[in-house]
C-alpha cells in the first residue's frame, strides 16, 4: 500500500494547481491515466474568462455568466469565482505562463494583455495564448510540478474506485481513504491510501459519438464518486460546441469560438447567413443557442454540416492569431484564409458533476473534486465560453486552503487488496469495443442536442442492458482500461439519461421537444443523483 498526505487523480489545470497548493505542506501523489500532459486543459484554444481591462467590470462578468447559465447558477459562486479569478491569473502568470499580448496603441511600444472575446461575452476579456491556451497552460503548472521534490506522478496509472470507510463495513461516518489503481504497464492493481483525495478527472465528452474531448474523457470521476456515494448533480446539462472541424480524417478537432469572436460567421453549405433569425447576437450568441440553431438548418436542409466563413480577416492577421487551426485546417487541404471552414457541433462540455460547493469539498468527507469533474453551480444550465479553465483555477485553490485547514482523522483503517476476476479470453474484446460504440452512437442518436420523452426512455432501456452485460465482464475478467472506461461510460450515459427524464422542462442545454419551454418551478432546482 502506498500512503501519501494528499492523492490527485488527474492531471489537467485543477490537479496540478491544486498539487501545487498543498505540495509545500505533505507528499502527494498524481494519479493520471495517460501521460502527464494528455488532458482536456492541453487542448483548450480560446483562453480563461477573467476581468483584466479598465473597460470590464466583475459585475458585467456576473451578469453575462448567470445570463449564459438561464436561471440555474448559483449567484453566490459565480461572484467568488468571478472575484478570485484576476488573482489567480496573476499566480498562474508568476509561474511561467505567457499569454498573448498587443502593443498599447500610441504608447511608444509599451504592451497589454490581449483579450479575446467569445459567445455570450458582453466585453473583450479572455486571457489566451494564440490558440493554443491550454498546451502553455499545462506547460507551465508541469514544468513548476518538476520542480517541487514533493510531488511524484504516476503516469499510466488508472483510478479505477474509490475506497470509503462505509465499503470497508467500518462503524461511524463515512470517509473516503484511499483508491484502488491500475497500474497499466505492470498490469496489477495497487492501493493508495490517504485521508484527501481530489477528484480532478475531467469530463465525459467520449460518451457521445461526436466529441471534441481527448479520448481521457470517459467520465471516471463521476463514475467513481457515484459509485462511493457523493451526490452527482445537473448531468443532463451537455454541451455542443457548434463548431467542430468537418472532415473524416479530423478527430475531434476544435475551431475556437474565438474565431467568431473576430468575426467568424455561419453559413449554410449555399453560402446564407442563418443565425439572425435564432439571436440578436447572431454567430457570437451563447452556446446552446448557436448549436441547436447549426442542428436545426442540418436537419432542415439534410445538410451533413455548416460553414464558417471568416476569409474577410486578413491572411496575416488569421495566420498569427489562429496558427494552431490555420495549419491543422491547412493539413487537411482547408486554407481559412481563403475558404469557409466546414464544421457540425460536437459534445464538448460537462456542466453537471459530482456536487461540490466553491472549496471542491463533496458529501463524503477526505474526498474533494475541482474542474470539469465537478458541479460548483457556476454553469448552471449552460457554461459561458472559458468559464471552465477559470472555475478550475480558482476552486482548486480553495479547495488545497480547506484541505489544509481541516483536521485529519488520527486512525487509519487496514484497506484490503483488491480482488479481481481471473479470466482472460480475448475473443470478448470485440465485445467491449462494440459495447463502447453501440454506447457512444445511441447517446448521440437519442440523447443529444434535441431530446424526446420517447428517446430517452429507449435510451434508458438499452443502457440498462448494456450495463448488465458490463458488470458480468467486470466481475469475471481481469480489468483493462478499456473494460474500466466502458464500465464508466455507461454509467455516466445512465446519469445523463435519468437527470435529462428528471427534468421536465427545457433550459439551457436541456432541450426537450415534449417540454419546449422553461417552467419556472424548475428555475433554481438542481437535479441531483445519489446511489439508493
Ligand atoms: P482535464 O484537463 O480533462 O484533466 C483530467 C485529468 O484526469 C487528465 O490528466 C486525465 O488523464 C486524468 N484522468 C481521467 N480519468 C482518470 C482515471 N480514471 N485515473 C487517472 N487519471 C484520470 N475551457 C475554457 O475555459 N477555455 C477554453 O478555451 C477551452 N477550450 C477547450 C477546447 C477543447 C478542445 C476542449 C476539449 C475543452 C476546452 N475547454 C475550455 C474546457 C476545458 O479545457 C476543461 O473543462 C478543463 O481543461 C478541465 O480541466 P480539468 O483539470 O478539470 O480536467
Ligand atoms: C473555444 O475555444 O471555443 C472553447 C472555449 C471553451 O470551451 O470555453
């Protein structure tokens, strides 16, 4: 058994800045699946939300983030996090991280921070690095973990569940003390022990067929915490990004909001203009808004995706403020600056998550969880663009103050091995790669942007079968990652599917043809799960 003073379960921005945090203070471990860098966060593009300019105030910053959220954010969060968040950039930019800048104009060369500016944004306020925010981001919070002799990272090693003081039969409240964690290369299960563990895991974007997410996000945290008992709130609320890269040979490549932020527009594959009739706001509006109105003009026309079309910018301009999308678009024989880039909306973005309050702290005492993981009440029932990378700044550092405030449990029980099935037949890995897909095309099919009650009960019914058939594989054969991501994508389509059949209305994300509108009642209601 392994026994640190502080375990992390991912490595995205919330694990490493909250590792950072407490690192000073005992030894801690970082759990991650992949390699250190390969997270949601190294592919973040536009940037992080915060008010940085004279022009900009926290309470415009509020507003358009309760506004995005359609009645659901809890407003106290959203102002903490709002509030915290210039400072928190301050720390990040103190360890090494350079965001992009522009010369001040008739300021003889002096220089400012250069804000960009994405749906739903009433001002020019998000912090980037070209567009490629995430990769520097990582870059930075990695190379300041190298250097903190405190921290170890265990790559390749996959949380599989965790371990409460209740799934140990012990007497008295439950806690959570360790997890149990696959080694991938030594193909053995090991335990980590410790009385605080933060769930910084990330979202489930590989639930859908379509995603922009790396393939790491398969919902583990969720899965996981649900599993030992924490509350899991708002999973209904899924976000599409409205422009992901049209292309078969294209995985899940992003093109940044921040396009349409310099003027970027929609256009049908006929060249026309489509979103004035939708919003005010047209291409820039919120999210949920702009890809409902793309799934709408697709089913309408028959159309396999949409344009968007920003060739009026100049060729120079887009090279330097884009060269991440401008070369990957290049690689795939689409010049941007001459040619509308072909795009459909993607899964994107996990709003709901394990119920955290602003210091990351869930029900089950010892257990914490930050970032996309986690649900905070900042997004409400839609994220406003960016909002993510900054909510993960900020409560990871809350959380690694109130970890280190808190009075650690004196006793510390005897966890025991873990036990697994024995069998190995390979012959059943067609099956567990069919499972993954026949999963992944029926959320996209039956619960994505457009919802039915029908739907979702069909969906309801396979899903429960489907995780039948997974839980026999789990408990006869040895486990795999690909049998645990299985295990956990399931569990997680489940989530989404009872919260969206919970939630007799349409807000935000969750849109319902049977219920078309919002019904007040629901204003301020969250959906919340818990294991019965
Ligand atoms: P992640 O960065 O996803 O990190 C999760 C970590 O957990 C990974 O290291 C993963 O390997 C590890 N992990 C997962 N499961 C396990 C397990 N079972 N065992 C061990 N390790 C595990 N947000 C913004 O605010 N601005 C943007 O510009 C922006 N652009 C985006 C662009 C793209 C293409 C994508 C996909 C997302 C974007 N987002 C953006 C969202 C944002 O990037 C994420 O919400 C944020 O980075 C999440 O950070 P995190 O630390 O919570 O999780
Ligand atoms: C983007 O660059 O469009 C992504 C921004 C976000 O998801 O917040």
């Amino acid at each position: 058994m392994k026994q640190f003073d502080f375990i992390v379960l991912g490595s995205g921005i919330a694990g490493l800045s909250f590792a950072l945090q407490v690192a000073p203070h005992g030894r801690v471990a970082i759990i991650t699946k992949k390699n250190r860098a390969e997270s949601n966060t190294n592919y973040a593009q536009g940037g992080i939300a915060a008010v940085t300019s004279k022009e900009d105030t926290t309470e415009m910053h509020v507003r358009d983030t309760l506004e995005a959220g359609a009645g659901l954010c809890r407003e106290d969060v959203v102002r903490t996090i709002v509030q915290e968040g210039p400072a928190r950039i301050a720390e990040l930019i103190e360890l090494g991280m350079q965001f992009s800048e522009r010369e001040i104009p008739r300021s003889d060369g002096a220089r400012e921070l250069d804000l960009g500016k994405e749906g739903g944004h009433s001002k020019r306020r998000i912090l980037h690095a070209k567009d490629v925010t995430g990769r520097e981001i990582e870059k930075a919070l990695l190379n300041a973990v190298a250097r903190q002799p405190q921290i170890e990272v265990f790559e390749n090693h996959f949380a599989i569940d965790l371990i409460t003081t209740q799934k140990l039969g012990r007497p008295g409240p439950n806690r959570c003390v360790g997890v149990y964690v696959l080694d991938k290369p030594a193909g053995v299960v090991e335990t980590f022990a410790s009385d605080a563990i933060l769930l910084a895991t990330g979202g489930c974007g590989k639930v859908y067929l379509y995603t922009t997410n790396p393939d790491i996000a398969t919902g583990d945290g969720v899965a996981m915490a649900y599993r030992a008992g924490a509350a899991v709130a708002n999973m209904e609320f899924i976000q599409f990004h409205p422009t992901c890269l049209y292309h078969p040979r294209a995985k899940s490549f992003l093109i940044s909001e921040a396009v349409r932020g310099e003027g970027g527009i929609l256009k049908t594959i006929n060249g026309n203009e489509f979103m004035a009739g939708h919003h005010p706001l047209q291409s820039l509006a919120p999210r949920d808004i702009v890809a409902r109105a793309i799934d709408s003009e697709m089913k309408r026309s028959g159309a396999t995706h949409v344009l968007l079309d920003i060739t009026h910018k100049p060729a120079d301009f887009l090279r330097e403020r884009f060269p991440n999308i401008y070369e990957t678009c290049l690689r795939h024989g689409i010049d941007m600056t001459l040619e509308p880039i072909p795009v459909v909306p993607a899964a994107h973005y996990q709003c709901g998550g394990v119920l955290t309050n602003v210091d990351g702290e869930t029900g089950i005492p010892g257990l914490y969880a930050v970032g996309e993981v986690a649900c905070t009440g900042l997004h409400g029932a839609n994220r406003l663009a960016s909002n993510s990378l900054l909510e993960a700044l900020v409560c990871a550092h809350r959380a690694g103050r109130r970890v280190l405030e808190r009075i650690a449990p004196e006793a510390r029980p005897v966890i025991p091995d873990w036990q697994s099935g024995r069998a190995t037949n390979p012959d059943e890995l067609v099956v567990i790669a069919h499972n993954w897909d026949e999963i992944r095309r029926l959320m996209w099919d039956y619960v994505g942007i457009v919802r039915t009650h029908k739907r979702l009960l069909r969906a309801q019914t396979r899903i429960a079968n489907l995780r039948g058939e997974i839980q026999e594989f789990y408990w006869d054969f040895t486990v795999s990652s690909d049998l645990l991501e299985l295990r956990n994508i399931a569990l997680v389509a489940e989530l989404i599917i009872t919260s969206a059949l919970a939630r007799p209305e349409s807000r935000g994300l969750n849109y319902n043809l049977d219920h078309p509108f919002p019904d007040p009642a629901w204003a301020q209601r969250d959906t919340i799960l818990e294991r019965g």
